[in-house]
C-alpha cells in the first residue's frame, strides 16, 4: 500500500483542482450552521423570530422571559426525538421533553435536529391562553 501512495505524482494543475475539491467538501458536508428561533414571552404573550427552517438540521430555540410571572414553553414537536435544554446554568437531554419552565427575567435553550415538517404549537401550561406556532416546512419543497 505504501508503494502505491509513493507513486502517485500530482502537476501544479492536478494538486489545485484537488484542493479545491477539499475545500468544497469540508464547506458542504462540514457540520451545516445551526438555525436560530427566537421567542420572546412578553406581557403574556409569545413573539417568535424564525427564519425559514430546513429539516435535518441542528436548530436552536432561545427562550428568553422578560414578564415578571413564571412561564412555561411546552410543545409536541420534541416528542421521541433527542433534545437538550440549557437554563440557569443546568443542561438536561433526552428524547421526548415535553418542554421547559421558565422563571421571570430568565432564559432557556432547547437543541435539537429538524426532523418533522408541518405546524407546531407551543404553549404556556401554566396561562392557558398563550399560544403561539412554529411552521416547519421542509425550504426544499417550496
């Protein structure tokens, strides 16, 4: 095997192209970027910043509480799929999380793979009239 390797004699030409063909493939199939949605929960209500989302892709949720109430961000979308949660230093994981309490003035991170396309609620359990959504549709198929 070694003597193989010792033949092989790349040009200027050949040795460019081949890293250029690196430099591609370490872009492309490198670990893709994380997508961010950002909910606010404010005077009772949930404001949410998303982008459009693509499936299979590591996303981040930053909760962040600016009421003075307690809060709780609950949702089937993590249902069965491997989720972590940061807040208040503390980092939990695990698959099926049904969501996560939020005291006032604090925050929480929820991480996890885009697996599912369609509409996700989420809510409040605690003040049953905040509600809010995400639309996950697959950006491919539009």
């Amino acid at each position: 095997m070694g003597a193989t390797w010792a033949r092989v004699v790349l040009s200027g030409k050949q040795i460019l192209l081949a890293t250029g063909c690196v430099l591609t493939l370490c872009s492309q199939g490198g670990a893709q970027a994380e997508q961010r949605i950002e909910v606010s929960i404010k005077n009772f209500a949930f404001v949410t910043k998303q982008v459009p989302l693509h499936l299979g892709v590591p996303t981040v949720i930053a909760i962040t509480n600016e009421d003075e109430e307690r809060h709780d961000f609950g949702s089937t979308m993590f249902e069965g799929i491997p989720t972590r949660v940061t807040s208040g230093g503390v980092v939990s994981y695990g698959k099926g999380i049904s969501g996560v309490f939020l005291d006032a003035k604090k925050e929480a991170v929820i991480r996890f793979n885009m697996e599912r396309p369609g509409r996700h609620e989420f809510r409040c359990s605690i003040h049953q009239n905040m509600k809010g959504e995400l639309l996950l549709l697959s950006v491919e198929a539009v």
